[in-house]
C-alpha cells in the first residue's frame, strides 16, 4: 500500500513538472525540517510522512501555507498498530493553515491532533478525507461546500460528538465512523447524501437511534455493537447488507418487509430481541440471517413464502423451543445451525425434503432427544455434547448424486445414544458412500477420510477383520491388492480421552501412518476424523470414543508401487493438527480392505423397504449387508456409470 501511495505522488508529480517530498521516518528531526524549507515549495504535489520512529514535535503552522500545488498529504505511523492509544508525535500548538484556494484532493492525517480542520480550509476539490484515530470534536466548525468529496473516514476518532459540517456533501459514497464512542445522534442534513452507498457505525457506543431521514442509494449499513441502539428503522429500501449485531433492539420495524434487495441480515447478540416478524417470507433476496446468541427469542416465525435465495440460518444459543414445519420452505437453505439451545428437545420438520442442506450444526442441545431423518446430501453433522439424544432416525428412501468429497458425522458425548442410533448412521454413511465415484477423487492427493463418524463406544466393530490392541497394526497385504478389485481401506480406532483437557481454539485428528516392508516405499499418512473448533468455544471429550474412516485405495496405489510390498504397518495417534496430543491414548485399532463387488444392474435405492431386504443386523448389533452397486452422474452433460463399493460390505 505504502508502494501505491508512493507511486501516486510520484504520478502526480511528474504529469505536471512538480516534485514530492517522501519523508521516511528514520529520518528523525530532519522530515519536519524540509518542511520549513521554503525553497520549491509551490512545485510540492505530494506529502508522505511516516511518523513512527520520530520524536514528539511541533510543527509550524505555516509549513503548508506556501504549497499552492499540493494535491496529496498522508501522514502515518507504519510501525505502530492503528488501534495504539499513543497520541499524534506532531503537534500543532499554533493550528495549521493551508494556502487560499488549495487544490488538495487527498488528506489523510492519522491521529490528526487538531479539534477540527482549519477554519480557512476549502475542500471544494477535496475528494478523500482521512483522519482516523483523530482528537477532532467535529470536521469543521461549520458546514462547508464540498462537491467532489466521495470518502470520508473518521474512524475511532472517539471525541467525535457531531458531523453536521458534513452536511453538504452531496457525492459522497462511503462515511466511516466506526468507534465514534462520543457520537450520540446523525443529523437530518444526511438526507442531502443522495449518493451514499456505505454507512458504518460499528462500535458508535454513544448512538441511540437513526435520523428520519431517506437514503435512495444506501446498500451497506453497520450498527454493530451499537450497544445504546433501541430502535431500528428503514431508511433505505435498497439495502443489501444490514448490521444489527449487538445492539439493544428488541424487535424489526414492519417496514422490514420492503427490503427487497436485502441479502444479508445479522442480528447476533440482540440479547433483547424477542420477536421477528411474520414478513420474512418477503425478503426474496435474503441469502444470510444469523441470529446467533438472541436468547430471549423463544419462537421462529412460519415461513409463509418460499425463500428460495435463504443459504445460511444460525440460531445457535437462541431459545425457540421447536421449528415450524414450514422451514421446509427454505429449499436452498445450506447452513443450519441449532447449537447451543437447552429448550428444543426433537426437530419436527422434514429434513427429508432439504436437498440442499449440507451443514447441520447441533452442539451442546442438551435436551435434544431425537432426530428425523437426515437430509440426503448432508456433509456434515455435528452433534457434539448432545447428551440427552438417543434416537436418529432410519436412513432416507431416496439419496441424490453429491460432488463433496468428505463427510462427517460427530456425536462426541451422546452418551445415551442408542445402539440401533449407531446402526442407523452407520447404514448412512453407507449409502452415502455408494454414490461416491472412485473416480471423482481420482485427483485427490489429500489423505483424508472421505467419510468419517465418531461416537462413544469401547469396541472395534467386529466387521474389521484386521484388529489389535493399541496404537500399532500389522498385517499381510493380499497378492491381489494391486487389482481394481480393491476400492478402499476402513480404519476404525478406540480413543480414550480421560486425561484430555478442554482448550479452545482445539483441533483434534486421529491420524494413522502407513508404512510398507519394501524400503523403497515412502510412509503415507491420512486422517481417520476428528474435528475443528475455531474460536473462543473449548471441546470437552469426556470417556472412550469410537471413531471410523473410509478412504479411497487408488490413493494410495497411485502414489506407490505396491507388488514389491509384503506388509504394512499401520501406526495411530491422536494430534492438534500439529504434534501428538499426550493426554489422549489410542486403546484399539482396526483395519479391512475394501473390495469392489458386481451385483445385479437394477439394483435401487428408491425404496427403505429395498433396503431394508438386504441389510440385517448381527448379535453385535452392527449392520450386515448384501453387496449393492450405484450408478452415479459424473455431472448434467454425461452419465459414466462407476462401480461403487458398498461399505455395509465391510461394516457387515
């Protein structure tokens, strides 16, 4: 950026025959000294003072007042972070002054230490003002013309009580006050803003609510963390991006309704709001509504109009107590997020019909009991510290051809969940799995289990042929292991956590190593599953928990020459993404090879009825199945029909 602004004074200064002065900051006394040099003054197009290693100094008021050809001035502190509280090393006891009829067009003053610019200043051509972090009570002492002025930034500027002087500035486009702590209320002149398309007050402490006033062109407005901020109105229809995050409001205007072009919507942290209204269905262009952490909010409005552009929805530490059956109607919804909430106890809605649903967040529910069936392309399920489920309902009917390639399942801490529960995840990741074309991820050099659950438990499934106890695993590798008969390998470990200590920003992975007998083959490492959890938020695993990958052979076989190779040694271990993570311990491991198997071509899963024909259930209460085949679409121009594995194959 530094370059940028440097080559711009450069410009500048050359298509006119001026001259610039680049003031570095090692440069001590001697960068205000070349401002007292009069010699060339009225040639200086460009200003640029870094005043980060100089020493607190004044400057003379007169030091610009001979630049009449002046266009650009930045004075800045690239050593120093923006939000430091050290005040501005150039002081202006006397004021300052600018030459009569100045042509500055760029000002921009970090930590400006004047009360307000100089009364004489005319920005008539000014175009960009900057002074953030400033002492500045008000911009001018009185409203001054300012025809070409696009952006404003007077951020943190935490003295900053008033803008009326802004207040005839009809082309201007973004107005930044964010941090403005002492900035109790906008003006009414903003009305003559017919331009303005970006108004942030994030952070403006002070603010109570906004002017009655019309803004045609407004399409971004930040209220974030405007703790004071009681009442929202509309005062743009053509908003697109609306932040409500954090303030006091207790409800949506009816108005609401009008914002049309509105795609994105946060309200998280409104920890008094209490209602949304019932004209949600109106925002037709609404793609984003988080209402995180709104936790007097106890009911979610029916959704009485298809919101087909709705993607993402957090509802994550809210109070509702049950979702409306007409959620259904958010048919392109692709982020649902529940978390957080002790009053739900099941979801009554189909999910079924939610085709496009890929990420289902439900951790920490504590009274959730129950789940429906689960959306048919769903990535991802996380249902960690839902302690109170026990039931999830029978796989779907009918599953759609997916282009993701890893899906997880967590129920971390579902200590009550049910062993059938466990079957019926597992016959999911099974069907899941039968739409997976080996060939799809035939470019996927990421060892990474395609699919992957984890559970409480203290067993290896007794379909894993291969099994021992510890962290360690060998076997013989088959002299038929380099045939397309094979399609996968499932891994399957016991990990205790008794001694794992929650940490927040965790990322925890089972990792397992793969090395060959032949000495000319270089160990493989892929992850069986595990988990992210970015944030503030700690993950507590509590007891031993069972965790299962299935990764694709042609992996592997693609990076090796596998005929030479006799036996293989698989090693486990529990890491932060980083290094082993001491305190937990891998207690049993398991290991099958995957085969492909051919079974009739009218082979369907249209029917749970079909399926139900060909899966039965062991003593162990594991799933045992009949080898299947899908056909898959490789996308809408053609159809390849793929051999798939079935994983109840070897979950059976």
């Amino acid at each position: 950026m530094n370059n940028l602004l440097l080559t711009m004074a450069m410009e500048l200064v050359e298509a006119s025959g001026g001259k610039y002065l680049l003031l570095p900051s090692d440069s001590a006394g001697s960068n205000t000294d070349a401002l007292k040099n009069k010699e060339g003054k009225d040639k200086v197009r460009g200003i640029i003072l870094d005043m980060s290693n100089m020493e607190e100094k004044p400057l003379d008021n007169q030091a610009f007042v001979s630049m009449s050809s002046l266009l650009y001035l930045k004075v800045y502190y690239s050593l120093c972070p923006t939000h430091s509280k050290a005040g501005c090393k150039l002081n202006l006891p006397d004021g300052i002054y600018f030459p009569e009829d100045n042509i500055l067009r760029y000002l921009d003053w970090m930590r400006f230490p004047g009360k307000e610019l100089p009364s004489d200043f005319e920005p008539m051509n000014l175009i960009d003002l900057r002074l953030p972090y400033s002492k500045i009570k008000c911009v001018w002492d009185c409203a001054k013309v300012a025809p070409k002025l696009k952006w404003v930034d007077l951020s943190h500027s935490s003295e900053l009580t008033s803008i009326s002087s802004l207040s005839d500035v009809p082309n201007l486009l973004r107005l930044n006050l964010e941090g403005c702590t002492s900035l109790k209320e906008l003006p009414e002149e903003m009305k003559k803003m017919k331009k303005l398309v970006f108004l942030n007050l994030r952070g403006c402490t002070s603010l109570l609510s906004l002017p009655k006033i019309t803004l045609d062109s407004l399409k971004t407005l930040i209220l974030s963390g405007c703790s004071k901020f009681l009442t929202f109105q509309v005062i743009s229809e053509s908003l697109e991006t609306l932040y409500l995050n954090g303030t006091a409001i207790d409800g949506l205007p009816p108005a609401i309704r009008n914002l049309h072009r509105l795609n994105f919507l946060n309200l998280k942290d409104c920890v008094n709001l209490a209602t949304l209204p019932d004209c949600l269905g109106k925002l037709k262009s609404l793609q984003e509504l988080k209402l995180s952490r709104c936790s007097k909010l106890e009911v979610f409005p029916d959704v009485k109009e298809i919101m087909e552009s709705l993607r993402v929805l957090l509802l994550d530490g809210t109070s509702i107590t049950e979702m409306p059956s007409s959620v259904i109607y958010l048919s392109s919804l692709r982020r649902l997020c529940l978390s957080r909430n002790d009053k739900i106890s099941s979801l009554k809605f189909d999910m079924g019909h939610m085709y496009h649903l890929k990420w289902l967040e439900l951790k920490y529910c504590t009274n959730l009991t129950s789940l429906p069936r689960l959306p048919p392309n769903l990535q991802c399920l996380n249902a960690h510290g839902c302690t109170s489920l026990r039931t999830v309902a029978s796989p779907l009917d009918l599953l759609m051809s997916t282009e993701q390639i890893h899906y997880t399942f967590i129920f971390t801490n579902c200590h009550e969940m049910e062993q059938g529960s466990k079957n019926d995840i597992i016959s999911y990741i099974q069907k899941k799995s039968e739409l997976m074309s080996d060939d799809r991820y035939n470019q996927d050099f990421v060892f990474k289990a395609l699919i992957s659950t984890c559970f409480p438990g203290c067993d290896i499934p007794a379909w894993f042929n291969h099994q021992a106890l510890g962290s360690i695993l060998k076997m013989e590798l088959p002299k038929d292991c380099n045939t397309g008969r094979f399609v996968g390998v499932a891994l399957s470990v016991v990990v205790s956590f008794k001694e794992y200590k929650q940490q927040n920003n965790s990322t925890l992975q089972v990792k397992c190593t793969c090395e060959f007998t032949n000495a000319s083959l270089s160990p493989e490492s892929f992850i069986v599953g595990g988990w992210s959890e970015p944030g503030e938020e700690p993950h507590m695993v509590e007891s031993d928990h069972v965790f299962i990958g299935y990764t694709t052979w042609f992996n592997i076989k693609k990076r090796q020459q596998l005929s030479s190779a006799n036996e293989i040694f698989l090693r486990f271990e529990v890491t932060n993404g980083t290094s082993a993570v001491a305190e937990c311990e891998v207690m049993k491991s398991g290991f099958s090879l995957v085969y492909e198997v051919e079974v009739a071509e009218n082979t369907s899963w249209e029917a749970t009825s079909k399926l139900e024909k060909r899966i039965s259930y062991k003593e162990d209460g594991y799933p045992s199945a009949t080898p299947t085949k899908a056909d898959s679409k490789r996308d809408e121009a053609m159809e390849v029909k793929q051999e798939t594995f079935p994983l109840s194959h070897v979950l059976g």
